[in-house]
C-alpha cells in the first residue's frame, strides 16, 4: 500500500473519530460522545470571561444539562497528521444555538484514534442586522 493511501485511510479513521462526538452533541447525550475521547481526556476554553477548564467529564455533563441539538452544522475545517498524533479543527454552528471554534489533538493509542485535548472558542452571539 503507498504512503497516499495509507494517508488517506488514516484522514478517513480521524474524521471518524468525530461521529459519536457529533452524534451525542445533535442527541444532546454526553454519553454517546465518551468513545471519541481518550479517558484521561481534557478540556478547555472561555465561556464569557470564565475558563471552563478540566477532565473531559465537563463536556459531557454540559452537554447533558444543555439537551439535544438537532439542528447543529459541523465542518470538519482542516486535519494534519503526523505518524500517529494529529490536530483538527471543527467549526460548529449552532450548537444550542451558538457557535463554536473546536481545535483537537488526537494520538493514535493501541491502533485507535482518540482525541486527548479539546480546546475550543465560543463566538460571542451576533443579533441580527
């Protein structure tokens, strides 16, 4: 196999990582998202002037307190891969109904992809013109 498609299924395995993350978002179930991250997992970002910061429990406890989204639009903005580490970048829209900035690291850990830091940014909601 060339080191193209070996890339190429290693893209594919990461953008998959991010299927139950997504899937438990839209559900509103911090539970359906658990299997994305590595269990020692954390998280960070600023939501207003407070840090929101710690084990990766966080989001899935917020994600619980705050319900489904059926509604969320997720793009996957960009992956770089090196060996077995990588980076991505979410952008997320409405997601109970605002909109986010993830970046991720993930490691390759015993042949699987998971994400071990979620940083993130949430946009300051806009009112219409």
């Amino acid at each position: 196999m060339s080191n193209a498609m070996t890339d190429a299924n290693e893209y594919d395995a990461i953008a998959n990582v991010f299927e139950p993350y997504i899937d438990g978002a839209k559900a509103g179930n911090g539970k359906d998202m658990a299997s994305a991250f590595h269990k020692e997992a954390t998280i960070f970002g600023y939501v207003g002037i407070d840090l929101f910061a710690g084990p990766i429990q966080q989001l899935f406890d917020w994600t619980d307190e705050n319900g489904p989204s059926p509604q969320l639009d997720v793009r996957i903005a960009n992956i770089n891969l090196t060996n077995t580490a990588a980076t991505a970048q979410l952008e997320i829209d409405n997601w109970v109904g605002s909109r986010f900035t993830d970046l991720f690291t993930l490691l390759k850990v015993d042949g699987e992809w998971k994400i071990m830091n979620k940083v993130f940014h949430l946009h300051p909601n806009q009112a219409a013109d």
